[in-house]
C-alpha cells in the first residue's frame, strides 16, 4: 500500500493505512515521578482509545514493552527513570499502525524530607475535618464549571462551598486549640452527579464526604487543586500541625470511567451488573472459622450494593493503588495515612502496601478503619504480630472504636464507668496499645451530643478521660463546642462561622455561647495540660480503683478521678499518695486517712491531679 509522507510536530511519519483509527491520550497516571526513588521503573496506566498495537517512545527515559486491555482504552508501561535525572518534561509519544499521540510525563523534584513525612503518634492532639463543612475560603470554587448545579447549604447531602483554603485560613483556631495534627476526609475528586441514585441501602446525591472518587489523581474541584493543597500541608506544618490525608482502597464511586471499560478484566471484585453485596460482616476476617462464602462477601462485596469493590488480587490494581498512595505522600508532604474499610480488603495487600510505604517513608504513620467494638477484631488487624492467616499486616494504629462505644454508654447515657475500666484492661489482646487513635466522635456516628441522654456535664467529663488517657486523642470538628448531630447527615453540619452569612461566627470566643465556650475551654485545658506532662501522653497506666460510677486511675505522676454519678459527690479511697489540689476538675486536695488517700470528686465531675 503508498503511503504518504506528512510532516507532524516536527517528526517525519507515515501516514496512517486507510481506515486505522488515530490513537488518543486523555489520562496519564501517574503524571509524575521521582528519581531516586523506591519504585522504580513506575508503571504507567494510560487512558485513551485505539491504542491496540501500541509501542512507545520514551525519549531520555526508558520504557518496558506496553500491554493493552482488549478494548484498546488502557495501557499499562513501565519507566525506568534514569539516576541524576533532573526534574522537568519528559514527554512519552505512543505510536499505533493509525497514528501517534503524546504521552505527558513529568519528572519531579523530591519535597525535602525536613519538616515533612513525619507520621504522628501519642504526642499529638488530632482534629478531624470535612473540608465541605469547615469553613469556606475561596468562594470561587464553590459551584465550578465542570459540574455546576450541586451547591446548596439547605440539603445535607449537597456540597455546602468548604474547601481547603478555608481551612488553611483557620489554622490558627487549631492551634489555639491545641491540636497538632489534623485529619481530612478525602480530598480525591468526587461523583459529580446531580440526580439523586437510589439502592438498595439508601439515597446518594453528589459525594461531598469525598468517599466516592471518580479520579484517584484529582483533587475535589470545589476544594481547591493540588497546588492549594500543598499550600495547605505547609501553612500546617509552619504552624507546627501534622497533616493526614484520608485514603480509599476498597472501592471507587459507581460513576467511575473505570466501571464500565476497566484496565483489566478483573480490576473490580465483579461487575455493575453480576457482583456480591458486602454484609458486612467483618468479623469473618479475624475467625479462623468464618465460611469462605462470608469472608467472599466481607472481602469481594460491594459496598452498601452500590460502590464498586476494587479486587486487590489484580496485580495491576494492586500496583495502581499502591503507588498512587505514595504519589499523594511524595506530591504533598503529608505525615499520616487514614486508610478507610480497613478490613474488607485483604491482609494480605496491606501486608506489601505498608511495606512499599515503610521503604519509602518510614517515619509515615498509617491509621486503619475497623469499626467494631470487640478488641479483639480491631487487635488482629493492627500490626506487630503474624495472624492465624500467616499474616502481619504492619500498618501501626487502629481506632479504638472498642473503648469508644463505652464511653458513649457511660458518659452520655448514664450506664456504668466501670465498663470502660473493663474494656480498657483488654488492651493486652493488642501488639501495642499506646498505638490507638482514640476518640468520642466521628464523621460516621451521631455526635456526643445527639445521644439520648448526653448532656455538657458528660461531655466535659468523657473529654477529662480521653485527654489524659493512653493513645493518640481524636477531636471531631465542632464537639468542642458540644455540636448536636443525629444521623449522617445531619453529623456533618456546618462549623459555625466558617461560611459566608453566618448568624454567629464560633472561630472566636465571641461567636460562642456560654455553653460552648465552658466545653471549648475545658477542651484546650486538657489540651494544653496534656502538651506540658509527658505522663499524660506515654506515662505507665495504673488503675488505683473502680467503681460502677467511679474511676481513678494514675498515669504516670499524674492522677485522674472520675465521678460519673450525676446525682451526687463521690469519696474515693486509694492507696496513699500525696497530690496536691486538681489542676483540673476543681476537686480539692485529697486528705490522708492512716495508709489510704481520700479524694471527694464532685457529682459529675473529673478531676486531674
């Protein structure tokens, strides 16, 4: 066949044989890399169509022979980058029988390792935010082009115009606060439907809780771009805050392009039309004799029947998302992981993901999402020991969802304070039990306040445990000034004040009310106490009595009383110890009777000595 010489960006090409298809680029992930790092080559998946046949070019890089999926819309290629060399444009050019398209890389330079990467542990004080529901920075962002029509503040399930230059701009109340490090739910860019999708479990609209990513290399349009990110993770590290990004490996949203026209015909565990239903039994992982159909669904099932379940046995899935994790670490400097679902992926993944991040980064800290109230469950799956599946998963916290639920119980509805001493003596199921993120509240449980029952006093007293007790403290937005929340939605209502036309602005001391401002001061009490006495963060735990409403424990050279009775004073005898008078909690100093101590702890009251 003739075919005819044309001249194309500079390059002598044949022309393409009649009827052949042009090849296009429309993704490149990842679109960088480092040299000198610990993944290297890197492997490439490339979007586009036409791509059957294709061979690459890499110019000063060096590439692997590609593969193509069936379809011709994804191509996977690894680059080796080669030693010294130096940041900048290293375009790729992919080359079928029908023609050729770019292929754009970019060669990165490394963030400094100082100041960044640094991982958080029971030193730091951590804050949870929804960037759509903290405060609103740049009102620019809040109904973009892209995906117009999904602003409204009076639906709870719309995007309400939070965004990360909001909370860069508040940064300063953390720190005044107390915190040091801050939790954000998931910045990836999200389903941007506008219609309601109705499922079997339920309602979904537009995804402003970030968990439904339809790009794992995008950042959520109305929360600003990868740049203002970065802006935000070095204001915080400035101001002396730790930043952890929250991270989805389980699932994509239903809308992802990947759905429908995957990279590999096992990418996901099924498909929109044949797959299992997760029930959520997650229990069956950590029981040696759970059935293999109930682990199948706890580990293969899609989430809630709608979010598609991503099957970390394809080896090319699993290296997508593991290098994509170290992109978004090496991309903005963070500190800490919250990886979500923890246990319906398998161990096994989490076993190689954790250590492609230990190689890389070995300070980073990584937080799993068990959400169960049985020690054991949330033990097995918290690193440092090799499980009955031959397994040590590695990763080095675990939320103590287990003491949670007690806390809930006791301090806001009343029932006994001797259940969280009993759950608490459970910590030797864990490999290490200072490494749990502790906490009252979370974006997916009703706030302290909407508990039957809670009140400010059971607030203020359930803060006195968590903030002197063992493990990392989780303050989630606005519980520091005792928010009510039912629900989710109505969980994640607006921070006071972070919005445009807010009655009352509660990022200042005058915008609160009485009520608030007695919790946000004890709050930043504790806070600042906790900062100042190393035993209230890694001191030796000692239970020196319990009660059914009573609980004095030591930590360290610090002493904590708790009186959960709501009626009446409580006189407590413990060995004899001399304390001088609360610096918290108002309880005067204990009186010496013979061998024993005798502390008076007012009616629902903590005291710490």
């Amino acid at each position: 066949m003739m075919r005819a010489l044309s001249l194309v960006a500079g390059l002598v090409l044949l022309a393409a044989p009649a009827g052949a298809q042009a090849p296009t680029v429309t993704k490149v992930e990842p679109p960088n890399w480092w040299g000198g790092h610990s993944i290297n080559p890197v492997r490439l998946l490339v979007r586009g169509t036409a791509l059957r046949g294709a061979r690459l070019e890499c110019g000063r890089l060096a590439c692997g022979a590609p593969t193509v999926n069936a379809a011709g819309t994804y191509l996977f290629v690894d680059v080796t980058i080669p030693r010294g060399a130096a940041p900048g444009s290293y375009p790729l050019r992919l080359r079928t029988a029908g023609g050729s398209a770019p292929v754009p890389f970019t060669v990165a330079a490394p963030l400094a390792a100082a100041g960044r990467f640094a991982g958080f542990g029971p030193d730091d004080a951590m804050y949870l935010i929804m960037p759509d529901r903290f405060a609103n920075g740049d009102t620019a962002n809040d109904d973009p082009a892209a995906s117009r029509g999904l602003l409204d503040r009076a639906h709870p399930r719309r995007y309400h115009g939070g965004d990360l230059a909001g909370i860069r701009a508040r940064l300063p109340y953390l720190k005044s606060l107390g915190v040091t490090a801050l939790w954000m739910n998931p910045v990836y860019d999200n389903t941007n439907e506008r219609d309601t999708v109705e499922t079997d479990n339920g309602r979904w609209t537009a995804a402003y809780h970030g968990y439904h990513a339809i790009d794992y290399y995008g950042v959520e349009e109305r929360f600003g771009d990868l740049a203002e990110l970065r802006r935000l993770v070095d204001a915080a590290h400035a101001q002396g805050i730790k930043v952890i990004l929250d991270m989805v490996a389980n699932h994509t949203s239903a809308f992802h392009p990947w759905v429908d026209d995957s990279p590999t015909p096992t990418w996901y565990n099924g498909t929109r039309r044949s797959h299992l239903a997760n029930t959520f039994q997650g229990w069956s992982i950590a029981d040696p004799y759970a059935p293999p159909q109930l682990r199948r669904e706890t580990l293969d099932g899609w989430f809630v029947n709608f979010l598609p379940d991503l099957n970390q046995g394809d080896r090319e899935a699993a290296r997508y998302l593991t290098q994509n994790t170290l992109w978004w670490v090496g991309a903005t400097g963070v500190d800490g992981i919250r990886q979500d679902t923890w246990q319906y992926v398998p161990r096994t993944f989490w076993r190689d993901w954790m250590t492609a991040i230990n190689r890389q980064y070995p300070r980073l800290t990584v937080v799993g999402e068990v959400l169960e109230g049985d020690p054991a469950l949330v033990a097995f799956h918290q690193g440092g020991r090799v499980g009955f599946d031959g397994v040590d998963p590695k990763v080095q916290y675990q939320f103590d969802f287990p003491v949670y639920f007690q806390l809930r119980d006791a301090f806001a509805r009343g029932r006994s304070l001797k259940q969280v001493a009993l759950m608490v003596a459970r910590d030797h199921l864990y490999p290490d039990p200072n490494a749990l993120l502790t906490l009252l509240g979370s974006h997916d449980e009703r706030r302290f306040m909407s508990e039957p029952g809670a009140t400010l006093d059971g607030l203020r007293l359930a803060y006195t445990f968590l903030l002197t007790y063992r493990g990392t403290p989780l303050v989630y937005y606005g519980d520091e000034l005792g928010m009510p929340g039912a629900g989710d939605p109505d969980n994640r209502r607006d921070f006071p004040g972070g919005f445009p036309g807010d009655a009352r602005n509660a990022f200042e001391a005058s915008g609160r009310t009485p009520e608030q401002q007695g919790v946000w001061t004890h709050v930043q009490a504790l806070l600042r106490l906790r900062a100042e006495r190393a035993d209230l963060r890694r001191g030796r735990t000692e239970h020196l009595h319990v009660g059914e409403q009573t609980y004095v424990y030591r930590r360290g050279r610090s002493v904590v009383a708790l009186n959960n009775d709501a009626a009446k004073p409580a006189e407590i005898r413990i060995p004899a110890t001399e304390l001088p008078a609360a610096v918290v909690g108002g309880c005067a100093a204990p009186r010496r009777d013979g061998t024993e101590s005798v502390i008076t702890i007012p009616a629902r009251t903590g005291c710490v000595f």
